[in-house]
C-alpha cells in the first residue's frame, strides 16, 4: 500500500494516495487523494477507503460504521440520525472501532455489556435499563447490517443475549395540583405557556416548538403538522413522528384564552413559531422552576405522561387515549401506559374467572 511524493509550487513536500479498487458493482474504478502531510496520512487513508468497500467480515468496525451510517442517512430522519451517531460515537466506536467484525463474538459482546452496566456517572447514577436496552439495540441492529451484507455468519448479539428492559419500572409523573403549584413558581408567561401545552394537551416538546399563529385553528384545538429542531445549529421543521401524530388536538378554553392572549402579544407571522427558545433552554428553564418548587424532580418530557396519566383517571379509553397522544397504536400506548390502570391485573383475572364458568356450564349442558 504505497504513497507518493510531490512537491507544491511553492517548494512543500506533500503525499498522495493511488490505486485501483472494485466498486459495489465490481468495476474497476482508480482514485487519486492529493494534500497529505505525510506519507503515514496517505497510506491510513487508502486502507480506510479500501476498507469501507470490504464486503466480508474482515472489515473494520469503524469502517462498517460509515457505510451503515450512510445507507441510514437517506432513509432516517435529521433528529433520528443525530441520535443514532451520539450512540455510535459515545458507547460503541470507543470499545469496538478498531476490531474486524469477524473478531466480536459474544464474549466480546459480554465484556461490552458489563461495561455498560458498570458504569456510574459523577454522581454514581448508572444507565436506566431502558438506556442499556436502547444502546444494545442498536449494536445489534448494526450487527445484522453486517449479516445481511458483509457475510457475518450470524449476529453475536443474540447470542450474548438482552440487557436493560423496554420500559421503565416506575414512570415519574406529577398529579394536576402538583404542575398547578409548579406554574406559581415559573413567572416568564412563554414558559409557562409551553409546559401548561405539554401537561394539559399532552404534547411533545417538538411539537410545542414547531406551533406558530397559523397552528392555532378558531375551535380552542392546534393543529399538530409538524416539530422544531435543532441539528449542528440550524434550526428545522421536519415531518412528525408518525404519520398518527399529524393530528388535531383540543386544549381546554381557559388555555385556548390564555394561548390567544399570548400570541395577539406578539408582532410575529403567521408562519413564525410562537416560542423564541429551543428545547435545550426549554428544558434548563423546568429544571430551575422545579427546583424553585421544591416538587419531586421529573423529566420534562414526563409531563406528556403526566397528562396520559391524568386521562387514566378520567377513565378515557385506551384508544382515545392513543389517538390523543398521537402514537401509531393502541398497542403503543399500552405498553408505555399499561402499570397505570390501576387494577388491571384484578380486572384481567376476573374476565378470566368469567370465560372459565361460561365453559364450565356449556361442557355441564353437553353431559
């Protein structure tokens, strides 16, 4: 794997890289790089290039990285993208960048896994389990790109088995008299005007921030189109979650007056949003106000199922619920909601008890 010398016009030594390589088609294809510094430059980037283009287990985790990273890019959101390369960049590349994939058998998945069980943050806070379970899952899901196309015989992941749980044990919520104390103590009517959205119309931060006038419709609801975002500072509006979370939510009137007041305050367009902060200042300000009130700390995101948890009590249904919400299923709901209904499992045995005796009889008639 060679490099070569040259000279620029003005009497610096540079490198370059030149060889020949088979494209995903199996062509022949040349490739020239100019503008290294040293020789070492030039021959790391040729066996990274050749390497990406690998199509067996020999290749490089790091460089299977790239090529699963740019096959997601045209299929995956901005924010989902983001999300999956913090993952990547932060608790995988560190631990298995520069193994061949061949190389991590489920015993190397193990010492991964203890590591991430293990670890304690400065405070000695360990991940959540549903933490763990995410980060698993997507070393698993790059594994089986590996299967797929770089013939890895089978993904060491399942052999190593689950870690973390889908859901977490315990949901951290506020009742509606705890958020009405938390809002006496958040003076800034646009923050206050954003958390009240989230625990009295059930939204997603996103979805709050991506609200402009034109949103706001004549029936006290919101039109929910669309959610804001930030990537590498730039600001966006993309497309929401699911196609069930384009919907048309209705607030309560007292809100429905206060969101008009606030927004006839203003001098914006119809098409502008509503909120000036982002959801980084949005979150750091519900920290600061719950420490102010002294309640029990929750995520901001919690107030979205503080509000489900809310309807629960209210006895709404499962569907109502989901639709509300804008998850794609009943069946989503349930799974994050089911531990709220209280008595379920009272419920369940009892419609149990209830197609036992019908049987029991009909099997009594038949003798």
């Amino acid at each position: 794997m060679p490099a070569y010398k040259y000279y620029t016009k003005d009497g610096k030594t540079k490198w370059y890289a030149n060889f020949y390589y088979e494209d995903w088609l199996g062509k022949r294809q040349h490739k020239c790089k100019r503008g290294f510094s040293t020789k070492k430059e030039a021959v790391e980037w040729e066996r990274d290039f050749l390497a990406q283009g690998a199509k067996d287990p020999d290749i490089l985790f790091s460089a299977l990285i790239k090529n699963y990273m740019q096959d997601c890019s045209s299929r995956l959101k901005l924010t989902t993208l983001e999300n999956k390369q913090y993952l990547i960049d932060m608790k995988l590349l560190p631990f298995f960048k520069d193994m061949k994939i061949g190389d991590i058998t489920p015993i190397v998945i193990h010492r991964w896994q203890d590591a991430m069980i293990n670890y304690r943050d400065e405070k000695g806070n360990p991940y959540s389990q549903t933490y763990l379970k995410t980060i698993n899952n997507q070393l698993s899901a790059i594994m089986n790109y590996a299967v797929k196309y770089y013939k890895l015989r089978s993904n060491p992941c399942l052999a190593a088995g689950a870690i973390g749980k889908s859901s977490a044990d315990e949901m951290n919520i506020w009742t509606r008299e705890q958020f009405d104390y938390f809002l006496t103590f958040e003076k800034k009517s646009a923050y206050r005007m954003a958390f009240s959205l989230m625990f009295y119309g059930g939204l997603r931060s996103a979805e709050v921030l991506a609200i402009t006038p034109a949103d706001i419709l004549p029936d006290c609801s919101i039109s929910i189109n669309k959610n804001f975002v930030v990537i590498k500072g730039e600001q966006y509006f993309q497309t929401p979650k699911t196609e069930k979370s384009k919907r048309v939510v209705n607030i309560p009137q007292s809100l429905y007056k206060e969101l008009q007041d606030y927004v006839s305050s203003m001098a914006i367009e119809p098409d502008e949003r509503i909120f000036y902060f982002q959801k980084s200042g949005m979150r750091s300000e519900f920290k600061r106000a719950t420490a102010r009130s002294g309640l029990p700390e929750i995520r901001i995101h919690d107030l979205r199922h503080s509000h489900a948890s809310m309807l629960i009590d209210m006895k709404f249904s499962i569907k109502e619920i989901s639709d509300r919400l804008g998850h794609e299923s009943p069946e989503t709901t349930w799974k994050v909601y089911a531990h709220l209904y209280p008595g379920k499992d009272r419920k369940l045995a009892d419609a149990l008890n209830e197609v036992r005796a019908t049987n029991d009889n009909a099997e009594d008639k038949n003798v």
